[in-house]
C-alpha cells in the first residue's frame, strides 16, 4: 500500500503530461486545416482576379466602342447639319426667286390692264426670259398673244398663241388660244386652215367653252 502512494505523483504527472500534449494536439490539428487548404483559397482568388481582368478587358473594350460610335455620330451629325443648311440656304434662294417671280409677272399684267401695252409686252417677254421654268410661263404667253392683237399686230398675236399651243399643250389656256389661232387665221383668208382648227377644238376640247365657239366659228364658214 505503501508503495502505491509513493507511485501516484508519478502517475499524476504522467496523467498531466499527457493532458497538456493531447490539448496541444488539439489545438495543432485546429490550426493545420486552413493551412493545409491555402493552396484552394489562393487558386479561387487567382481565377476571381482573372475574372475581374476579363471583365475590365471586356469593359475598356466596350468603352472604345462607345467612343468610337460617339465620334461617328458626331461625324454624321455635322454631315447632316451641312445638309439641312445647304437645304436651307436653297429654300430661302427659292423663296427670293419665287417673289421675284411673282412680282415680276403682277406687274406686267398690271401694265397690260392698264392699257401700257408696250412697257407690258417688255415686261412679259423679260419674264418669260428671266422666269423659264415658271408657272406662269402659259399665261404670259397668252397676254403677249392677246396685247399683239389688241394692238394690230397680228402675226406676233398669232405667234405667241401657237408657241403656247405647242409648248405647254396640258394648260387650261389652250383651247382658247387655239381658238384665237384659228380666228386670226380665218382674217388671214385662211379659210380651210381655219376651219381644220376649229374641228380640233372640238375634238380635243369638246366640253370647253371654247370648242362651243369654234362649232359657231365652223357653222359661219360652211
């Protein structure tokens, strides 16, 4: 029994020994997984960077496109900006042609009612050359045809009557001034001339006021 208690010191300190090795083996073994896994967390952040590196390649990428797309807009803005402003610049030319034209044209027609007929005939013939592709092209014809006859000239009436017949044969004064071609022609003696006018009229123009006259111009002559 004796020496059972001289033995137990020693068993106690072996039992201590043990203790503080085991908890040390404990905190050891705590420790060592996330060291051992070092490797798998550096890998995952390697191919997270590489990622965030794509996408930042990817984005400076688009960004370059972006302005490249900006740069080519503004380059077609400032084409098309030069366009609306040549397009305006045109407009407002045909808009000064447009009241020349139409000034030019009120006052020939007022000389004429005003019975000025020879600063009228210039002013017609002045705007027919000033004015060739105008809409009042057909009756400026028509006035010079009809001041020429006011006045005697017939040959000129006659001229200028013709060349609106044939020049603009779609205007609503052709029936009419065919009709005054086929009279002036009937004063000229022209009597078969005159009568194969009258005959157009009527078959061209027949629901005209001027294809009624022509049939009374027909049933004089025959």
């Amino acid at each position: 029994m004796k020496k059972i208690f001289l033995f137990l010191p020693f068993l106690f300190f072996i039992l201590i020994s043990w203790r503080s090795a085991y908890a040390s083996h404990i905190r050891m073994d705590s420790v060592a997984p996330p060291i051992r896994h070092l490797h798998i967390v550096k890998s995952i952040i390697e191919e997270r960077m590489d990622k965030i590196e794509v996408m930042a390649h990817a984005h400076a990428e688009m960004l370059m496109q972006f302005q490249q797309y900006l740069s080519e807009t503004q380059s077609e803005m400032n084409i098309l900006r030069n366009k609306i402003e040549q397009n305006q610049y045109l407009l407002s030319k045909i808009k000064e042609d447009l009241n020349s034209e139409s000034l030019s044209y009120k006052k020939a027609v007022s000389l004429m009612h005003e019975r000025k007929y020879i600063p009228a005939i210039e002013a017609l013939k002045s705007f027919i050359h000033d004015h060739p592709h105008s809409s009042y092209q057909p009756m400026a014809h028509y006035f010079l045809g009809q001041i020429y006859s006011n006045i005697g000239k017939k040959d000129d009436a006659l001229y200028f009557f013709a060349l609106l017949a044939k020049k603009y044969a779609s205007s609503p004064q052709v029936p009419d001034a065919l009709l005054k071609v086929g009279i002036l022609i009937q004063e000229k003696g022209q009597k078969d001339q005159a009568k194969k006018i009258y005959k157009k009229i009527m078959q061209f123009y027949p629901n005209t006021d001027s294809a009624k006259k022509a049939r009374l111009q027909l049933s004089q002559l025959n």
